[in-house]
C-alpha cells in the first residue's frame, strides 16, 4: 500500500515530514498524473534517503500515463535517478551522508522465490518496482533499499548517473546474450537503448553494425561519434546484402533488435547467421507475428531481457569508471519537473534522445 501523508501529523508522531513536490500518477486511467505535495519520505530500517539531482523518463513512466503498464496507484512515479544520501535508517552499513548513488529498479522483492534466491531476483513475480509499485524518483527526495542502491563513481556526473538504470538493462542483455571479440554485431534501432547496446558490445570488442531509418538522420550520426563501425540506413542500402559483404556471406554472429518493431525482427531473423545468437531488448507493448521456423531452421540461441540485476549494475558502473561508455551525449531535453508534462510530450514524440528532468530547489 502506497501511503501519502497530506493531514496533520499527529504530535507524538516520531516521523518529521515536510510536504514537497512530485509526479503522481493519482489513479487509474489515461492520465491522471498531476504534480503536487506529497510528504518527505523517511527511511525505514535497511533503507538510504536520496535527495534526487536528476531523473530520467523512461517508456514505463509513458505507458503509466497511457494506463498500459501496472501500477499501485497513487504513486511517485520514476525510476532512472541520480542523487546524494541526506539520511541512513536503522542497519545501514555500505553507505553514509554525501555518498553519491543511484538504485536499481527492482525496489522490492520477495526474497524466497527461486528466482530471488537463485540471484535471479528481475524475475521475481512479486517484485514491486520503483516508480510504479514502490514511490518513485519524480520528487526531491526518494527511500531505497540498501541493498538496491550503487554508488556512481566520482567522474560520473548526476546528469549521466540518471542513465546508470537503462544501462544496466542493457549490460544484463549482453551478460545473457555472450559476444565474443570480433564478433559481428547488428545493432537494430539507434535509439537510446541502441546506442547504449552499441557501446556495451564495443567494449566487448565487437565491430558492430547499427541501422536505421532516415527519420534517425540524428541518431544514427550520433552512433558514428559513439563508435558504430558501420552506419546503414536500411531506406537506402538492402541491409542483408550489407552485412553478407561484411561477413563473407554468412551473417551476423550477433543481432540486437532495440527498436521492438515487428518489420525489424524479420529482418533481423534474415541477416542472423547460421547458429548466431538474437537478443530482444526493445519491447513491442503488444503481440507480434514473426516466422519463428528460422530459430529452428537456423538454429539460432533467442533470449530476452527483463529489467536488470546485481551483476550488470557493478558492470556497467565499472564500464562508466572506465570511460568505456558515454551517457552525457544521450542526453538531449532537460526540464523541470515542475515542466513534466513538456518533458513527456518530448520523450513520446521522440524528440531527441534522452530527456532529464531535475527537482525543483
């Protein structure tokens, strides 16, 4: 049950609560999310208060507002966040006041499913995320668990902190999906999630083949400055007929598909080679149709990623420590949170890349 304080707090009340902003998705429905006072949470035992520097949108905070994705209503919503430790609760042991952090978006779990117990916790069907069964990072403040936080290192700015989450998302895809060095890559869909999945797969010391669409003019310029090896518009160049001149005619080793688009996974199943391996990283939001005769025809190894885990964050941060992946670039609309719904129209009408809001002072 997610609980707001918006009455008096009652004199022997231990809790000291001041009201603050934030984006909250209020009740079920389209829209409904307003922007106003909720109470300054307080961290219970085994949880970190953060005071947010910058947060980011993702599609999930889009498909709340659409009413197309669960959700505990009234609830904070956000969960890809940068921030600082102004408060420790009772048994709190990693981490102390000034500690610069972010948190992963599995806020709560059961702890006693297989899926908990075996490190598999992403999976876990009682899980309640952050920003939709939990109250999110779209305010000043926000209480994580301890053992959800990470600490982001010092030459990782709070603006590129707030990309830690999808990052980690896609780390957890290329943990799953195993790339070789020199292996040949396609990367489908230079979105946010594609050119995050194109730096991950360098680092793994992959060449690496990134496609578009002319609409991504922008976006696919930008995956050249990240290191995409080959850049092809797939409007102007057969991509097939590319990539088997790149693979001596056999095929990618490795296919991406970041853009959860049904006509991309066709062609994707086209340009795999024999035996190669597919991941599915984008999400469709909905059923799609697809000839899946070539995962046995080609004998192709398929996965999927959901969310994120232990494992990917301390990769990905260590990747971040190392310069070997830039997510400062990616951000490309900053706002208010006060500006939320000027912020959401951007990030839904693909306006650039990444957009950022921060709290107000």
């Amino acid at each position: 049950m997610i609980i707001f304080f918006t009455g008096n707090v009652p004199e022997n009340s231990k809790m000291e609560v001041e009201a603050l902003k934030a984006v909250v998705k209020e009740k079920k429905g389209v829209g409904n999310i307003v922007y106003r006072e909720v109470s300054e949470p307080v961290p219970g035992v085994g949880e970190i208060k953060v005071e947010v520097q910058a947060a980011g949108i993702c599609g999930t905070d889009i498909h709340i507002y659409h009413d197309r994705f669960r959700y505990n209503p009234p609830v904070v919503l956000g969960h890809e966040f940068s921030g600082v430790v102004v408060e420790v609760g009772e048994g709190v042991k990693n981490f102390q006041i000034g500690d610069r952090v972010t948190a992963e978006a599995p806020a709560r779990i059961c702890g006693s499913c297989v899926y908990c117990r075996t490190g598999d916790y992403n999976l876990c069907s009682n899980r309640l995320g952050l920003g939709w069964g939990v109250n999110g990072c779209f305010a000043k403040y926000c209480v994580v668990e301890e053992k959800m936080a990470h600490k982001i290192p010092g030459n990782v700015s709070f603006k590129a902190g707030a990309l830690c989450e999808p990052l980690a998302c896609v780390i957890h895809g290329i943990e799953l999906t195993g790339i070789r060095a020199g292996d040949v890559v396609v990367v489908a869909g230079p979105g946010p999630i594609g050119l995050l999945t194109l730096q991950a797969a360098k680092a793994e010391g992959a060449r690496v083949i990134i496609t578009g669409t002319s609409v991504d003019g922008e976006r696919l310029q930008m995956a050249e400055q990240l290191g995409a090896d080959y850049i092809i518009n797939i409007e102007e160049k057969d991509l097939l007929n590319e990539v088997k001149s790149l693979t001596r005619g056999y095929g990618a080793d490795v296919v991406l598909e970041c853009s959860g688009n049904q006509a991309s996974v066709n062609t994707c199943f086209e340009v795999i080679k024999k035996g190669g391996k597919y991941t599915q990283v984008g999400l469709f939001g909905k059923p799609i149709t697809l000839d899946f005769e070539k995962v046995a025809t080609k004998e192709l190894k398929v996965t999927g990623v959901q969310s994120q885990k232990w494992t990917a964050w301390e990769r990905a941060l260590k990747l971040l420590e190392a310069g070997k992946i830039k997510l400062e670039p990616l951000v490309t609309g900053e706002y208010s949170m006060a500006d939320w719904e000027a912020a959401f129209k951007a990030f839904e009408s693909k306006q650039g890349l990444k957009t950022v809001m921060y709290p107000e002072p």
